[in-house]
C-alpha cells in the first residue's frame, strides 16, 4: 500500500471510493513482493502495480467489481497453460492478491496510517483475508507499538493478531498468519494480512568525497534514509550532496555512536566508510562492528584494507566482529567510476539481503529470486 498512499489518502480525504488490490503472498518468481498495491478510482483510472503487467488486467476487473458492490475477494494469480499471457504471470510465480473496496465507511482509520508513515511512526495494517463470518473479511486491525485501533471481531482475534503483529513489524516483515476461527494459535479458517509500515531503512555515508555522492543518490533510489556525514565544514555540505536527507558535519564515529545510543541505527542500517583515512575510518569502523548493523562496508585497496585489520585488532575487535566488515567494498563488477562504484556497492548489499551470489543469472540454474 505505500507505493499507492498518497493518492489513496487523496482520493479518501475527497470523499471518493477506490478499489484497492493488494499482494499479500508470492510464491516462486512473483516479481512484487508483498504490500505492492494497485487501486482503480470510479473514473477507471489505475494506479500502482501488482506485478509489473503481468496480471493488472484482471485485478483491474476485480478491482471495478467491489466499487461496483461486489464483495472484497481474495485470488490466486499463477501459471495457466492455457491463457498464461492471459491472466497468468509468465515468470512462472504465484501471488495472491487482495483486492476490497476503500473508502471512508470501510477504512475510516486511513488517515491515520497515512499520518504515522508520514511521521515515519512504525505502524501495521492488519486485515482478514478469510474468515467463517463472511462479513468480517476486509476487516481491519492497526496495530502501533504502543497502542491499537479497530477490530477484526473479537477480543480473542485482536489479541493473537496484535501479538503476531508487533513481532512482524519489529523486524519489518509482512505477511499472511493463520489462525483458527476464534484466534487459535492452532487451526484454519481464519487467515490474517500482516502489512508492515516501517520508517526507511538508514544508510550512514562516511567521507564527503564524489564517491560519496554517487553512493548517496544510489542509496536514496534504493529506498534509504541517507546520511552524508565528515568532519570537515568545507566539503560536508548541502550544496555538495543535493537531495540527500542530512549531511553532518562531525567526527564519524562520534556522530555513529550518538545516532546508536539513540536507537536510530538497527538490524537494517547500512553503513559505508569512505575516508581513505585511518584517524577517521578506524574510529567509525571500531564503533560500526560492534553494533548490529546490517552492512558495513570500507572502500579501498586491499593493503588498506589489511592494514585496518591490524589498526582493529589492536583496538580488541574480535574475529568474528571482523568478519562483519565488507572490504574491499562492492561486488567485483569492474568498476571504476564513482557511479559504478556505487552500483558495485549497491549489488553487494541486494546479494547479501537476500542471498544472491553475484554471478551472471545466465550462467546458474535454479529460481532467480532469493528469499531471505
């Protein structure tokens, strides 16, 4: 739903219903992951996409459907031999998807989800997929770290959903939970869409340097918060770094350690350090490794790079703090610009979030896509 909210929340805030498609499971290749939403507005026109082409056409149908008044349904969408260019993905994967009518009867706590997105609050949608009771599916639970609003029909439901809930939206996950028809934690019939919203992940862009700059405008167009920050004034600067959310002027490891004692850093957080320059990376690389990042990465040549082991030890790094450190930085992809570089760098962290192995899909056999 977050690629489509803010033409949701407009068209709920005008009063208007939409019809809104959402992936709730993939299996196989499915080239959307869960979440990826597509909505038809009464005017016919789409927005979004569910699958990249492949089955928009008869989401879109569904999707008229319930502004029509038909119920909220839940499809499988898969291989056909028969019509695969049809309706089917011809990727070879499945998903699921759930499509219902939104508008302010239906949904009336959207504006809220929208607020804390926006605020980069983290919050869960939850919403019935299946359910005995055929009127409580489309119903909706949502789900803060600290408080709740709405219902999926009883107090049994909500509390086992709430539970679940957090967990998913801790680590950022979402997905369908089954549950029996009253909330048992064993048993069908009644099944739950977990969509998780949490703020951008974090990416910490040490050494204000032209590399830097590739790496920034890559991290943002991978869906990062970025962070550009070097001790000297002079080349740590907006007008330098256009479009990235903050550029610090400070130590590295002393604006690392703060942005850690602060809880802003977690198990997504990636971390490049880019200096070239033992009196700054060492500092930030020892106060990196310890934390529980998901990447932390150091650019240059491979005696640098043995020479800030050495630099590490002595501060009591241990071996397998070290082995957290990616360097030298990237994939070998050969590159050379700061462009490059940065795509380099950016293939290692896809590779390493989902388990791909950096080789030529042409050359391997077996699924493309990973699942972490």
């Amino acid at each position: 739903m977050r690629d489509v909210l803010d033409e949701l929340t407009k068209r709920w805030e005008a009063g208007e219903a939409v019809g809104l498609g959402t992936v709730v499971a993939t299996f196989r290749s499915a080239p959307r992951p869960p979440g990826a939403s597509m909505l038809v507005t009464s005017g016919g026109e789409a927005v979004g996409s569910v699958s990249g082409g492949c089955v928009e056409g008869a989401v879109y149908e569904e999707a008229t459907g319930v502004l029509e008044g038909a119920d909220p349904v839940l499809r499988r969408y898969g291989v056909s031999d028969d019509d695969a260019f049809a309706v089917g993905l011809t990727c070879g994967g499945i998903l699921d998807v759930f499509v219902e009518r939104v508008d302010r009867a239906t949904f009336p706590e959207l504006d809220s989800v929208a607020a804390s997105v926006r605020a980069e609050e983290p919050v869960a949608v939850t919403t019935v997929l299946e359910h005995p009771d055929e009127s409580k599916v489309g119903s909706h639970l949502l789900v803060w770290r600290g408080r709740t609003s709405g219902s999926l029909g009883s107090a049994r439901i909500d509390d086992a959903v709430v539970d679940d809930a957090r967990g998913m939206l801790a680590s950022g996950r979402s997905g369908v939970i089954e549950y029996g028809p009253e909330g048992q934690r064993r048993g069908e019939g009644l099944r739950v869409f977990v969509n998780s919203f949490e703020p951008p992940p974090r990416m910490l862009v040490f050494g204000a340097i032209d590399f830097a700059a590739a790496m920034a405008r890559m991290g943002a167009f991978l869906g990062y918060r970025v962070t550009v920050c070097d001790a000297r004034p002079v080349f740590a600067t907006h007008s330098r770094f256009p479009g990235v959310d903050d550029v610090v002027v400070d130590w590295p490891h002393r604006y690392l350690a703060a942005e850690a004692e602060a809880g802003r850093l977690d198990e997504r957080s990636a971390v490049m350090v880019l200096t070239h320059d033992p009196k700054f990376d060492v500092p930030v690389l020892e106060a990196a490794l310890r934390q529980n990042l998901g990447y932390v990465g150091a650019m240059g040549s491979r005696r640098t790079h043995e020479d800030r082991l050495r630099r590490l030890r002595e501060q009591g790094l241990t071996g397998d703090e070290l082995a957290k450190l990616s360097s030298p930085i990237g994939l070998d992809l050969g590159a050379r610009t700061p462009e490059e570089t940065a795509v380099s760098i950016a293939a290692e962290l896809i590779a390493l979030r989902w388990g791909g192995r950096g080789v030529r899909l042409s050359d391997v056999e077996g699924p493309i896509h990973h699942h972490s």
